[in-house]
C-alpha cells in the first residue's frame, strides 16, 4: 500500500531509494496465462520439456511479464503524494532485460525516484530507476528508468 505524504515532501524524495517490495515466485501458471493474454507461446516459455534442451534448463518468464509486474511490485511501497488523483504510465526511457526469469524463482523490486518534474499544472512527471532481482542471482532481470504521470490538486 503505498504511503501518502504532502506533495511538498513528496518532491524531496528525489534521489532516494524506497524500500525493495516483497518477493513473488513466478510460477508455471502466471507464464502461462501471460503467454495466453499476449499470445506469446515460444517454447522457451510454456514447454518444459522443450525448454530443458536450452541453456535455460527450464521454462523461463517473458521479458515483459517481468516487466508489466512493476505495477504491482512498486506499490507496495511507493510513496505518493496525499493529493493524488491517479497515476498513468508514461513510458521508460530505458529498458534492458539482463538475465532471464526461471520458472519456480522469486523476484522483487527496488525503485530509487531520479527526478520529479512539473509537466503541466497538477501533472507531476516522476522518473524513477528500478530493477528486478531475481532471488539467489547476481544480475537482475532487468533495469528500466519508468516513467509515470502523477495526476495531482
């Protein structure tokens, strides 16, 4: 649930890291239903059987199931303005996808706001760095500079 703090302070978070999210195994059945909704089948994401035969040894999450987890990952310890409207996404000014998400693993969030910007009158444009780490592995799954539109008054 994120916290709610005056927007005067919430414009001085700048800079700061906010506390990683908790962790969510990834499992077989989210693939799968990622797989269904976008209708992404490859192989090396739905069949086991065929996915042993990769360096992956198994299944492996979708780069933008990783990705669209964000969402949920970052609420939970976001911290909002207590005047807020609603939140759109804006965009990403990077993306990389550094190491793949096996079927069975934990990931988490860490978020740091890099800046916070008046795009128009009650808009608040705010930049943040975020990585996912994936539990018991040395580079994350990805690093993205996202974007969000603050809706504010």
């Amino acid at each position: 649930m994120p916290t709610k703090t005056p927007e005067s302070e919430f414009r001085k978070l700048v800079g700061r890291a906010l506390e990683p999210s908790s962790w969510l195994k990834i499992t077989q059945e989210r693939i799968n239903q990622f797989a269904d909704a976008t209708n992404d089948h490859q192989f090396i994401h739905v069949s086991r059987v065929k996915a042993a035969f990769t360096p992956f040894r198994k299944p492996i999450a979708h780069g933008f199931l990783s990705l669209s987890l964000l969402t949920y990952l970052n609420a939970e310890n976001a911290v909002v303005p207590e005047n807020l409207k609603m939140v759109v996404n804006y965009g990403s000014d990077r993306l990389r996808f550094l190491a793949p998400v096996k079927v069975g693993k934990r990931v988490r969030s860490h978020q740091r706001i890099v800046s916070i910007t008046e795009k128009r009158p009650g808009q608040l444009l705010v930049k943040t760095d975020v990585s996912v780490e994936i539990e018991g592995e040395d580079k994350p799954a990805l690093v993205a500079e996202m974007l969000a539109l603050y809706y504010v008054g």
